[in-house]
C-alpha cells in the first residue's frame, strides 16, 4: 500500500511540474500535445525541445529527490521496529 501512496504522490508531483513549467511557453494546445506523447516534441524547434527537454529531466529529477526522502524516511522506521528476540517463523 505504502509504494502505491508513493507512487501516487511522485506522479502528481511530476505532472503537476511539468504543466506548470511548459505553461510558461507553451500554448494550451502545445501543451496538449505534448502531454499526449512525448514524440510530440519533433513538432517544436530545435530551441523550445531542448527547453522542453530540460523540463522532462527536471520533473525525472523531482521524482528521484522524492523517492529518497521516502528511502531516508524507512530507514528510522525499519530502525523502531528492531528487536532483540527476532521472530522466527
């Protein structure tokens, strides 16, 4: 349940990035298109894929940077649950 939840919180996070920082150059109908599929970008010239590009890999980046703080976070509460007589099934 606890990857679904992080999953769910990484791919709103990723989304909500990059529509909001497409946006700033992008039309609403661009931004559709790109959205759609990412093979969408050969539409664009070669000056907006490279800004859409580094878009895309800061969003990759954002994901990545949640993820770790979701390991970082495991780590005290694998720590708490230690015990001394391990149970042994």
């Amino acid at each position: 349940m606890g990857g679904v939840i992080g999953l769910a919180i990484v791919t709103a996070a990723y989304k909500s990035y990059v529509r909001l920082h497409l946006s700033t150059f992008l039309s609403a109908e661009e931004l559709t298109k790109i959205l759609d599929s990412a093979h969408n970008i050969f539409i664009f010239g070669q000056h907006q894929q490279i800004r859409i590009r580094e878009i895309f890999a800061g969003a990759y980046n954002l994901q990545f940077r949640i993820l770790i703080a979701f390991a970082a976070a495991q780590i005290p509460s694998s720590v708490l649950m230690w015990q001394n007589h391990q149970i042994v099934i």
